[in-house]
C-alpha cells in the first residue's frame, strides 16, 4: 500500500537520527517523520498554487505545535486540550523561520506554509532542533523553490568542554545554551544564552557545531537527490526594471536629500511629497502597477543607502564605529520597585522592575522539566514608538521574541533563589524606535534592577552590528558597521545583536536576509559589538554602578 515509503538512517552528534517519508501526509508539498533518539517530529510544508495579490513580501508561516501527549501529560487548564501557542512554542517557530526564509527567492509572493508537530519527546534529544531538520527534509524534498538544505544544531559548554546536542543531564551543568543553522558553506542563524561566555569560545563553539551540521546537509541532500520533487514554476514579482530606471532617473537626487538625515520624522516629512510626486508622474505610464511602484520606491531607497553604508557614509554622519549619542536614567517613576530609562538616539527603551514573592513565579505546561519559571520579563512595541496609529491586540510574536532575548540575555546575572527569594518580573516599554529596541531593553533592565535593589552580578548591555554585502553577494566584499538604526536594519543583510558584560557574552542572536555569513564576518562584528558593548557599560556606570 505504501510503494513510496522510504527510511533513511544517519548518525548526528554521536546519536541515531532516522527520517521516514512517502507513508503519511500525501497531500502535502513535502512531508517527513524524523526521529532522533526517542524524540518524533513530523514537518508538513505546503504552498499556495498562485501568488498572493497585494503584498510586497513574502508570505511565509511556521508554526511548531506542541502535544503534550507526547511527554505524557494531560493539558492542565480548564478545557483540557491544546490552545494557543506557548511562548516556547512561539520562540521555536521563529527559531526556524529565520534560517529558511532568506533561502526562498526574493521574487516568490505565493504562501507558504511550515507545520512541525511534536508527536514524541526524549528529554536527551531536543524536539526544537528535530523540528529544524525535519522542516530542512520536508522542503528539500517538496517541490517548492527554495535554496536549501540547511541543518541545525545545539552547543553547550560542560565543564569547560564544548558539546554537540547536550543530554539532559550534561544541561544541568551547562555555561552555554547555543543553537546554530547554517548550509554546506554559511552559518545562517545563531541564538544564545551564556553566562559570560568570552568571544573566542562563543567563535569556537559556533564553528564546532558548523562541522557537524555540514555532514547532516550533506546527508539531506542525498536524500533530496533520490526522492526530491522538481521546483515548481511560479509567478516572479520582481520589479520591472525600466520602472525603476524611469524612477530612479526622476527622484534619486530628491530622495538622497530626504534621507540625509539624522532625525527621522524630517526624513519622512521630506520623502512623502517625493512619492505623490512619483506616483503623479507615473500612475499614468504604468496603470493598475502603484504597487509595482511603491516597490521601485523602496528598491530605490534601498540601493542608495546600501550604496552610502560601503562607502562608509551613514544616514545620520556617523562613523562606522561610532554609536548614537547615549542617556541613562533611574528613579523616574515613584511607587514602583525599580525603573530605568535607557536612551540611545532616536530609539527609547524604559524598562520597570516588579518584585515579589517565589509563589508569585510562572507556572509552565509545556514538553521540558521547566515547570515554574521565576524571572519574567515583557516587552511591549505599541504603535506610537515608531509614530503609527495602530490599535493595540496584545503582544505577537515579535514582542514575545524580544523579550524572551532580553530575558535569556539578564538571566545570568540574576541571583539565585537561595540568596535573592523574590520572583522578578521586568517590563520594557518601547517609547521611541529607530533601531535596536531589544538591545535598549536590555540596558533599561540593567539600571531598573539596580534600581530596585537586585543584587545582579554584573551590569547587562546590548547592541547591534549591521552588515553590507556587495551587489553579487560576494562575501569577501562587505562592510560591517556597530549600532544599526532603523533604516540600516531595513536595508542592511545582517541584524546582529550581543549583549553581556565585561567578562563576557550572556545574550546572542544573528537574523540575515542574505544566504549565510562568513566565519571573517562573525569575527569583525563580534569586535566591534564588545567594544560597543563595554563603551555603553561605562555610561551606564555614570548613572548607576552598584545596586541601590
């Protein structure tokens, strides 16, 4: 009954990992089974047959659904079932959408859409990272386009040994908590939590765990070779090119005064005349096409300030290892427990602390052993940070992700229940955005849990490095540039965020837009991030060096 039933075996970090395809889910683009120990993942990936009308970005969803029955459990709330998405199960969704999706063409505008769900879990062999590679083999062997495979892997540091996929027990003792994607050549993502981990270790691990995932690629891609489906055509969206060239001919001296600027309510101001100018002149020329315009407006953007930044010239004449003008306060607000507003630029973080009783800690209903979790922090995005009107619907996942990265970044310095018997919950509030918000909450925390009197182990700061690729994507032809703004996160090919100490690296997380970086890129943006990093530690100590 099943003819198109196969099962492929290999070995990954010393363990057996098994993938079974073509016995469930034929009406999927691409569907496996992969198991890795006792741990069963199945990734569904399907795609819409034509694209979606009215966007200029690629409609991608991931979805990780976790079963408690897979780790025995019964759900615990009233109606006894699955509901909404955890925050784990959210943070893992993100954790896959961000290697695959610089992989799909830059043209493709059909749906698609990534379903793992967790059918079995062994505490040795994590379902998130089973949930990658299963998600890397339903898509590889599906037949929608995408520039795949990729693989991803979990690195520890145990003992001062660095480890590949630790075990559950080698967790317990465990100084770093690094997952890694990446393809045959590039890493292309990177998410950690350490407890001041130098750079040279974080370099060595990340490279370790790259060796192994080349040979699960590898692996992947004998599989894609035997069974995988030929790409399907589809419809591009890419701009018309003498569109743009009629546009660019028309504004782009306009448009290079309009973001010559450090201040970004007057760039606006000056760019919104420029486009009703552009669609006057050509909404005539090309009818039916203003989304087609809008399109060559920002491509025309986007070349101009991509063009400045490998010049070396920034929108705001900064150098490229010059950081924003930087303001630390505490105390603002009375009542509260603790408070800290963390300014750097146009981008305004205040960050309030809450402390309470250990039975006022979170309890957790999920698939590991964490059942309570004691330090909390929140982070929330309302619409007038960046000068929208926008209704507010409660935290997506966005927020939930900057938080969990400011969270996992302070955790480290948190002290332990046994000395400090409080649960600790932070709120940041995004005031103002122009870049970095994640890295503004995590200095706002800093001086917030001073404030409140915690006693940290050491001051937390974060920020961001930015990368510019040449046109081809030749990688040896870059510019790296530390405390991105808004326009160069838009534009740029590299969001790169570190936050820690002066010791070292206790928060980590790599987001491209581009197929994978370079070990020499890594090494120049992890530099300048550390000496970033320790010049806003320095402000911050003006404001408040010790715990209150």
């Amino acid at each position: 009954m099943f003819e198109n039933y196969r099962v492929f075996k290999t070995t990954y970090a010393g363990r057996e990992l098994t993938v079974e395809t073509g016995k469930t889910c034929a009406l999927s683009n691409g569907s496996c089974w992969v198991r890795y120990g006792e741990t069963v993942v199945m990734a569904n990936v399907t795609a819409s047959p034509k694209p979606r009308e009215g966007v200029d970005f690629f409609p991608l969803s991931v979805d990780y659904e976790e079963r408690l029955y897979s780790v025995g459990k019964i759900p615990g709330s009233f109606m006894k079932r699955e509901g909404k998405p955890s925050e784990k199960a959210i943070l893992t969704s993100r954790v896959v959408d961000r290697p695959i999706r610089p992989l799909f063409p830059k043209d493709m505008r059909n749906d698609v859409s990534v379903v793992m769900t967790v059918l079995a879990v062994d505490p040795d062999n994590s379902p998130e990272i089973t949930g990658m590679i299963a998600t890397s083999i339903a898509l590889s062997i599906s037949d929608i386009p995408w520039n795949g495979p990729i693989a991803g892997i979990s690195v520890g540091l145990v003992n001062g040994e660095i480890v590949l996929n630790p075990t559950l027990e080698q967790r317990t003792n465990n100084k770093l908590n690094l997952t890694v994607a990446g393809s045959m050549n590039k890493i292309v993502m990177i998410e950690a939590g350490a407890d001041e981990v130098d750079e040279d270790t974080m370099l060595e691990a990340i490279l370790k765990g790259h060796e192994e995932i080349k040979k699960l690629v590898a692996f992947i891609s004998d599989i894609q070779k035997e069974i995988g489906k030929p790409k399907f055509e589809f419809e591009s969206q890419e701009v018309d090119h003498d569109m743009f060239d009629s546009i660019e001919a028309f504004a782009a001296e306009r448009v290079k005064f309009a973001l010559d600027t450090n201040d970004k309510n007057i760039r606006e101001e000056r760019l919104n005349p420029i486009k009703d100018d552009i669609h006057a002149e050509f909404d005539e020329k090309y009818p039916e096409q203003e989304a087609m315009i809008d399109e060559c407006i920002y491509k025309l953007q986007k070349k101009i300030v991509r063009n400045w930044l490998y010049e070396g010239k920034r929108v705001d004449g900064r150098g490229i290892d010059e950081i924003r003008p930087l303001a630390a306060e505490v105390g603002l607000l009375p009542r509260v427990h603790g408070s800290g507003l963390f300014t750097r630029g146009q981008t305004q973080v205040l960050t309030v602390a809450t402390l309470g009783p250990v039975s006022d800690s979170q309890k957790i209903d999920g698939l590991d052993e964490e059942a309570t979790k004691r330090y909390m922090h929140h982070y929330n995005f309302p619409s007038y940070s960046v000068g929208e009107t926008k209704p507010s619907r409660g935290p997506g996942r966005r927020e939930i992700g900057h938080g969990a990265l400011a969270e996992r970044a302070l955790e480290p310095v948190i002290p332990p229940v046994e000395e400090f018997p409080y649960a600790l919950r932070l709120v940041s509030e995004v005031l103002s955005s122009n870049g970095s918000t994640s890295q503004g909450s995590i200095c706002g925390s800093t001086l917030a849990l001073m404030a409140a009197g915690v006693p940290i182990k050491a001051p937390v700061a974060g920020i961001s490095c930015g990368l510019i690729t040449g046109d081809k994507g030749v990688y040896g032809d870059f510019m790296t540039m530390v405390d991105i703004q808004g326009l160069e996160d838009f534009y740029g090919d590299m969001d790169f965020k570190v936050a820690g100490t002066k010791d070292g690296i206790t928060g980590f997380q790599m987001d491209i837009k581009i197929a994978g970086v370079t070990t020499q890129i890594m090494k120049e943006a992890l530099a300048q991030a550390k000496a970033g990093r320790l010049h806003i530690l320095s402000i911050m100590e003006k404001c408040i060096d010790k715990p209150q």
